[in-house]
C-alpha cells in the first residue's frame, strides 16, 4: 500500500513539469509558424493601422515569454482565458466538446478488446494454425489500413448506401444516449481497426510465450486442464502486457481523432485543435493541449496503478 | 453571353439542366409553400454573427439570414435594388438621402427607422471594433432628416454608396440590443432578417427561426435556417447525400461529378466574382517591370488553366469583373491572349532574353498546389522560373500584404458588391492589397474617383471601362479564373437561385414534401 502511495506521488509530481514543457513547446512552435490571427481578426478590408489596434488589445505585440507566463498564470488560476475568434471561454469550449471525443475513443476501444482479446487468444492457444496465420494476417492488414481510408469506406457503405447509420455529426449523449451511440459507431469503427490487430497480436505473442514456458508445462504435469490453465495462468500473466498495450491504445486513439473527425465531420477536440491551429487561436491551442496532456497523465497514472494490483512487484520497486 | 471554356458537350448540358432546374423550377412548379426547416451544410465557421465585427467573407451566408441590408441587389448583376431603404437619391453630389421602409421591426420589435439606421452607420464607421471603417471613409455625417429619412453627407461624391450598404456597411442591427450586449453581440445578434438567431455552438452550428414580423409579409416561406458547420466540403456533400442535411454550397469543381452521379441531387451553378488571380507587388523587382508583368500575363493559357484545374467550371478571367457584370469591360477581356511567343519577346526587352527567376507565395492545401503546378508549367515554355512558398491564408496573406516582401501572390479575390470598392481595395493608393502602398500610375487616383462621382450605371460603366484600361495596360493583376458556384441541394429544396456574389440567400427558399 505504502509502495502505491509512493508510486502515486512520484507521478503526480511529475504532472506539473509536463504540462508546462508539453504546453510551452506547443505555444514555441505556433510562434515558429509565420502569420499572424490579427489579419484573420481584422478581416477583408484591413488597414494596417486596424492589424496594430488588434495586435494591442490582444497582448500579441508583447514578447513572446511574456506572452506565455501570462497564459500559464491564468492557467494555474483555472482560467484557460477566451478564444480569439470565438470570444468563448475555452474550459467551455472544452467541455462542450471532450464528451464527444471520448465517446468515441471509448467505443473504439471497446470494439479493440472486444475483438481484439479472443482474437489474441484464438491464435496464441492454436499457434501455427490455418487460424493463426489468418488472425495474424488480418492484424497485419489491420494496421495497415489508413483509418480516414476505412472511415470513407464505412460511411459509404453503411450510411450512404445502407442508411443504417448517419454520415457526419454527433449528438450529445445526455441528449440522447441512443442517437449519441448511433453517430459513435461508425467513426469509433474506423479508429478500432489499428486497435483490434495491435490487441490481437499483442495479445497471442504475450500468451505464446508464458504458454510454453516451464512452468504452465509443470502445470500440465500436474493434470490441470487447457482451461484452466489459460485462464487462471495465462491470462494473468499477459494481463500486465494487455495493459500497457490498452494504455498506449487510449493514447494513439485521442490522436487519431483528428482525422475522422474530419471525416464524420464531428464537433471534438480534434477538429477544435486543427481549427484553432490552422488560424492561430493560441488561448484554445494551448487549452486543448493542457486538457489532453492531463487525459494522456491520467491514463498512464491509472495504469500504473493496475499494475501495482496485478503485481505488486511493481511498485516495490 | 457567360463563356463556358473548356467544357464538353456533355458537362455543358448537365450545366445547363441544373441551372435551369435551379432557376425555372421555381417559377414551373407548384407555388411556394410555408414552413419547415432547411438544414445547409456550410464551410466555415462565422468569425462573428455581427456584421460590423466580422471580418470573414465566408459570413455572410449566415449574416443574410438575420440581417436585411438598406440596399439589396439583383442576383444576376448585382445591380442596386431597394431594401430597407425604399428608395434613395443625391440632390447633391456628396449628399446621399435614404428613404427607410416604414413599419419595419427588428427581432426584438424595436423599430428599424432612421434613428436606428444613424446608429448603424455611426457605430460602422466610427466603433472601436469595427470592421468595416474603411467601407464607409467618405461619410462625413449622418442626419436623422425625418421619421424614415437619413441624410449622409459625404466627404466627395461617392455614388459606389449604394451597393457599399447592400454588404456588411448596410446591415442593421438593433440599437438596443447592441447597446445591451456589448460584445456579447457578436454571438447573440439581432437583426431585422427575415430570420431570427437563436444558437450558435462554435464550430458547430447556428440556428435560426422564423420573424414573425417581417416586413415583407409573404416571406420567409421556411420556418428556420440551421447551418451546421462542415469545413470539409467533401463531407459536407456527403451529409446532403445522406439526407442529414438539404444543401451544401461553395463545394469543388471536382465535386460535380459526385452530384450528378447521385439520386435525388440537384447541381446549381453560375457565375460569381470570386476570381482566382496573381497579385502583384509592383514596388518589389523583378515585377517592377511593366514588361515582365505583361509577359507574365501572355504566358498563361487561361483556358487550360480552367480545364486543368477548374473541370471546365469557370470563366477565363482577363478583367476584374466577370462578363455578367454591369461593370464587365468586353474590350479589355481580350487583352491578353495566350501568347508565348509576345511574353519572350517582352522578357527580352526587360533585359531577360535567359529567363528569369520569380518567387511566388501561395497556399498549401492541395487544389491550391494543383493551380501552382500548372501556372509553373506554363511560365516554364516562357523562360520564368517561378518558385512557390506555401503556407495557410493566415501566414501568407501576412507576408505579402503586411511584411510585403514577396513580388507575386496567387491568391483568389472574393468579390464587393460595388466594383469601386474591389479596384480601391486592390490598386487605390495605401490599399492594403495593393502590396506596393502607392498607384501604380498617378492616373488610377482620379480613375478611381471618377467611378464614384457619376450616378447612372451606363456613366459608371464607362469609368470603370478606362479604370479598367490603366490596370490591364500597366498589368497590374494575373486574373485567371472566375470560379463558378457550385452549390448541390436535395430535390425538396425549390426556389433557390445562386447569385453573382457567389453568397446563397435562401429568402426565396420553400421545402416541397
């Protein structure tokens, strides 16, 4: 217990240098980029003397380092500040839109371990087999399909074709639960299809090799079955690797959003983020960005932590 | 007579048929009927929903649904027709009388009379954020002259007055509901549209519903507008085509076919301002040179350019107004052929008999790259050398029009209702398009006056006819293309017509079914 407080702590202290690296290079990075938002705000008919007046009342024409402290300060104060374009609060903003996002990811990972998981295990428990091979290769085709490919191809044969499913939007789940999952499925299809073979796979190298260690063949020895033997041994022991593998899934599946988001023309962080980017909206790049450094933190914390209960060595050492 | 270069026979046809059936429909079928919603996939998110605090073109569609202007304009050739204003007259010059519509309400049912209309006017020109100061630099005042009558007076004779009041300059908003909000106005707004706001989720969608007092008693015919916002055109499209919304517009050439190919679709399209175009920074060498200017001019293949690049969906552009325009100079739009053999011989003379080397800046996304590939390789067959840096609107509208360092930008010109607006803007002297900040001849100043003081369309197409000599002559521009719209609605959508702006409105808009 004093080993997961320890472990716990050791991560928390390491949130703060994070975020304000991970916000810091971002912020550096849009500042690299030429252009400037005052054009965009100051719109078609612009005169230079309108730009300066913006560049002002923005804060824009103070040093870039000034520019950061001020944001981070507010930041630690729980204001995420407003977005230049939309004058809208950007936690706003971000809460409006991260339930979307998250239901997709969560249904994209779902749909991975549900498939995923006795996939994996099928191969693992019949190596070599005519099963194996067609398991592995469909992984192997798994990872290498673009998912903006297969979002296109889902929606033109399920919704365009088929109407089973609408083509684009999202509808808020407190809303409407089932109409929300219906808007999901597709996009969170698409984004499964990488998940599904890195699981599967994953998942059958890992049992393979505790299958045929020495001591699942004492277990054999002793007249346990098959069964058993993969469930109460097996399983167990590939558990840790299973959750690594979903930790990192969880990770990649926030940063895929962005294209099918695109796609399904869905309101998320994604498409918030791109937005933001593309017309240097700094106040909103820099809040999504706080926001999925915290998420992608979280995760990895709480996978730490169901290491230490799956085996406890973890976390003594 | 629109050219339709590089089109087949059959996309001609199909063209035809669709703007016909967009057009004729209307009039053909059953008479318009009240009520429903009509859900637009639109391409870009407002940058605000009040018209003096905005700055994108790609607003209005939204903004004509909640604000009614003081002039309106004809469809076609965007000619000044009463709106708000019933009628206008100068009895002077530099006096403008405006004659407000009596009984008209905003959504909030203050009145829209002539006070409200000082108000706007005022708060257009002179407000701290507002956009569109410049729209409105020759008012001097603004007289409240009687109930429903406003006097401008003017610093010069201005007559490209009217059509400035029938874009973001003249529409109105609530004084209340201004002075209320503040600027909690830009995403509450309240108008005298035939439409009034009721939500906007950023990036998402706005919504609005019926105005149960509008003035023109046998309008809207729909109930709501919703716009949900679609930036990619691809998917835009495909929500029509899923039936999870009615219309799309300002889609790609390339998407025509997708339209026709798919049932229950309807293709609108016609002509519009938005001109792909090179501008020029005449200060910056190696385009300082008059010669190398016009050789860059005679190198392009304009119509290979629109099959290349456009699918046929475009007119060849030579002047700054396309040929359905009152203000079109037919003269001038022949003046510069393809003619490679014209551009080396002027490359010579410019003391560039090996060619020369040209640097461009342009867009990065991938049709912009297509455009670039093709102006490459004709310049090629010429000797010019022209090398692109690409980046977003944002970053390259900067470099050539604020740090103005770069000779040449491909770019694409939006379109003003009044043309006096589009040549002050691009050419008139400190014009922030204008990259070189100075008339590239003396001439232009006064050319560019003498469109604004004479009054009757036949006088004011002859000053812009010479206007439009100084800029083709001193080849102050590449146009290259007018693009068409290209807008694909469901076949319950009836009454709709594109106009030359190139903006839908959808006043004239019903649901059948």
């Amino acid at each position: 217990m004093r080993g997961q407080s320890r472990l716990i702590g050791r991560r928390l202290a390491q949130i703060i240098p994070v975020i304000v690296l991970a916000t810091f290079v971002v912020f550096g990075l849009l500042h690299l980029v030429p252009g400037d938002i005052a054009f965009t705000l100051a719109g078609e008919n612009a005169t230079d003397a309108r730009i300066a007046q913006i560049r002002e009342s923005y804060g824009l024409d103070r040093p870039f380092l000034v520019q950061y402290a001020s944001w981070l300060w507010n930041a630690l104060h729980f204001d995420l500040s407003r977005s230049y374009l939309s004058n809208e609060p950007v936690l706003n903003q971000i809460l409006h839109r991260f339930p979307t996002t998250l239901l997709i990811v969560c249904g994209a990972l779902s749909i991975s371990l549900t498939i995923g998981i006795p996939l994996g295990i099928l191969a693992a428990t019949k190596p070599e087999s005519r099963l194996d091979a067609a398991v592995t290769s469909l992984a192997s085709l798994g990872v290498a399909v673009p998912n903006f490919w297969l979002a296109m191809l889902l929606v033109a044969t399920f919704a365009l074709s088929l109407n089973w499913f609408p083509a684009t939007g999202a509808v808020a789940f407190a809303k409407d639960p089932a109409k929300s999952i219906l808007h999901a499925a597709l996009p969170a299809l698409a984004l499964a299809a990488g998940g599904v073979a890195e699981v599967a796979r994953q998942l059958r190298s890992g049992l393979i090799e505790i299958l045929s260690s020495q001591y699942v063949r004492t277990l054999h020895a002793k007249g346990l079955s098959p069964a058993a033997i993969l469930w109460k041994h097996g399983l167990k022991n590939v558990s840790v690797n299973l959750l690594t593998v979903i930790g990192l899934l969880v990770n990649r599946l926030l940063g895929a959003t962005v294209v099918v988001e695109a796609v399904f023309a869905i309101p998320g962080m994604g498409s918030l983020i791109v937005h933001a980017a593309i017309n240097k909206d700094f106040p909103v790049v820099q809040g999504v960005v706080l926001a999925m450094v915290v998420v992608v933190i979280c995760m990895n914390l709480l996978i730490d932590i169901l290491y230490t209960i799956l085996d406890p060595r973890v976390a003594l050492k | 007579m629109i050219r339709l270069n590089g089109l087949d026979r059959r996309d001609f046809l199909a063209l035809l048929g669709a703007t016909t059936a967009a057009s004729g429909s209307a009039y053909a079928q059953a008479a318009p009927k009240r009520g429903g919603i009509l859900r637009v996939s639109a391409p870009a998110n407002p940058s605000s929903l009040d018209p003096a605090t905005g700055g994108s073109g790609s607003d209005h569609v939204f903004l004509y649904t909640m604000f009614d202007t003081l002039v309106a304009f004809d469809y076609e050739t965007l000619r000044p027709m009463p709106g708000l204003a019933e009628s206008w007259s100068y009895p002077a010059p530099t006096t403008l009388v405006l004659n407000i519509r009596p009984g008209v309400l905003f959504h909030d049912g203050t009145p829209c009379d002539a006070a409200a209309v000082k108000f706007n006017l005022d708060r257009n020109r002179k407000g701290e954020r507002s956009n569109i100061k410049g729209d409105l630099v020759t008012v001097a005042d603004v007289t409240v002259t009687g109930p429903n009558q406003v006097t401008i007076r003017l610093t010069e004779p201005d007559t490209a007055m009217p059509l400035i009041l029938s874009d973001r300059a003249g529409m109105m908003c609530s004084p209340k509901a201004v002075e209320e909000r503040g600027k909690d106005h830009d995403r509450n707004p309240v108008g005298a549209g035939p439409w009034k706001f009721v939500s906007w989720a950023n990036a998402e969608k706005v919504v609005t519903t019926r105005h149960e007092k509008y003035w023109r008693p046998d309008r809207p015919y729909l109930d709501g507008v919703e716009l949900a916002v679609i930036t990619e055109v691809q998917t835009g499209l495909r929500s029509v085509v899923a039936g999870q919304n009615d219309f799309a517009y300002q889609l790609l050439p390339s998407q025509k076919p997708v339209i026709d190919r798919a049932k229950g679709l309807v293709a609108v399209t016609g002509p519009t301002l938005y001109c792909v175009q090179m501008f020029f920074n005449c200060a910056i060498a190696p385009v300082n040179d008059v010669r190398v200017r016009q050789a860059m001019n005679f190198a392009i293949d304009r119509d290979e350019f629109n099959k290349a690049t456009m699918n046929g969906l475009s007119e060849p552009a030579v002047v700054t107004m396309p040929s359905a325009h009152w203000a079109h100079d037919p003269i001038m739009a022949k003046y510069y052929p393809y003619d490679p053999d014209k551009a080396r011989k002027l490359l010579a003379e410019a003391g560039y008999k090996d060619g020369l080397d040209v640097q461009a800046i342009g867009f990065s996304d991938q049709r912009w790259q297509q455009r670039q590939e093709v102006i490459i390789e004709q310049y090629r067959k010429v000797g010019i050398r022209i090398r692109f840096t690409n980046g977003t609107v944002a970053e390259t509208s900067a470099s050539f029009n604020t740090e103005r360092k770069v000779p040449v930008f491909l770019s694409a010109w939006t379109g003003r209702p009044d043309p006096t607006s589009t040549y002050q803007l691009m050419f008139g002297e400190g014009a922030y398009y204008n990259a070189a900040r100075v008339a590239a001849t003396p001439e232009i100043g006064p050319a560019l006056q003498a469109t604004r003081a004479v009054e009757d369309t036949e006088s004011r197409r002859k000053a812009f006819a010479k206007l439009q000599r100084l800029v083709t002559e001193n080849a102050l521009l590449i146009p290259l293309v007018f693009q068409f719209e290209l807008d694909a609605h469901s076949q319950k959508v009836k009454g709709f017509k594109p106009n030359l702006l190139g903006k839908p409105k959808f006043e004239n808009v019903w649901l059948e079914g």
